[in-house]
C-alpha cells in the first residue's frame, strides 16, 4: 500500500511538471508563494498597503466579505457573501474587472472555491491576482497599469 502510494504521488508530481500545471493538493486547495521577495507581514498589513497602492494608481477597490455563521443573534446558520470571491474586487482605470486575493508575506493557501473563482474570473474576461506583499502586486501590475 505505501509503495503504490508513493508511486502514484510521484506520477502526478511527474505530471504535473510535464504539463506545467500547479500543484493541488488532495482537497483541491494549492499553497502559493511569492514569485519576488516581499517583506514578512500579517494578510492585514499586506491588504492595507496593497489597497492604498492600488487605489493611488487609479483603481476602485472594495472588500468582499464572505463567511458563514450564525447571524444576528439567530438560531440558524446563514452562509453570506460569494463563495471563493476574492478578499478585494473592483477595477482597473481601463474599466477592466479586478479580484485581489491576499495572503501573509510567507505564503498562503487557496482553496479550491477560491481557484474556481480564479479561473472563472480570467475566463470572463477580468483580471485575478493573488499577492504576498507590495512588492509582488507591483510586479503583477506592471500587466495591468502603466507604472
């Protein structure tokens, strides 16, 4: 049972390099890293420097909330918000739809709510980025703005 284990980890880590698709893990989340040195911060100092920059270049940002729980002092548990939506949406100065997922400086986890929603965005159109700092969402933007 272990070898076979093994080996068919190793077949779709092979796979997955062959194809250049990311790694997903068994409940369909993906752990994500930066692709340029940021500073080591909290998801809120990241989100809060991130959502100042943006909105100085021109673009409209507003917070999703989403979650679930009981709401308002009632019995009944209540879902609210888009599920997988990313933690900022709004747009770019071209009028361009803009989804920005934050993670913690050192890196984070998307779910699988959270990569469907990724992909459904980018395949109407808009742009989806998820970034671990300042550093890294300038780089991403550099697509997006003419910075």
């Amino acid at each position: 049972m272990r070898k076979n284990s093994k080996r068919i980890a190793f077949k779709r880590f092979a796979q997955m390099l062959r194809h250049g698709k990311p790694s997903v893990r068994k409940n369909g989340s993906m752990a994500t890293k930066p692709i340029v040195p940021v500073a080591e911060a909290t998801e809120a100092e990241v989100t809060k420097e991130c959502v100042e920059w943006l909105r100085r270049h021109g673009c409209r940002m507003k917070r999703q909330n989403n979650g679930a729980g009981y709401l308002n002092d009632s019995p009944n548990y209540a879902t609210y918000g888009i599920t997988g939506s990313a933690d900022f949406t709004g747009m770019l100065p071209s009028g361009r739809r803009l989804e920005v997922e934050f993670k913690k400086g050192s890196g984070g986890v998307l779910s699988k709510d959270q990569i469907d929603y990724m992909i459904w965005t980018r395949g109407c159109g808009g742009a989806y980025i998820c970034v671990h700092g300042l550093e890294e969402l300038k780089e991403k933007m550099k697509n997006f703005l003419d910075i």
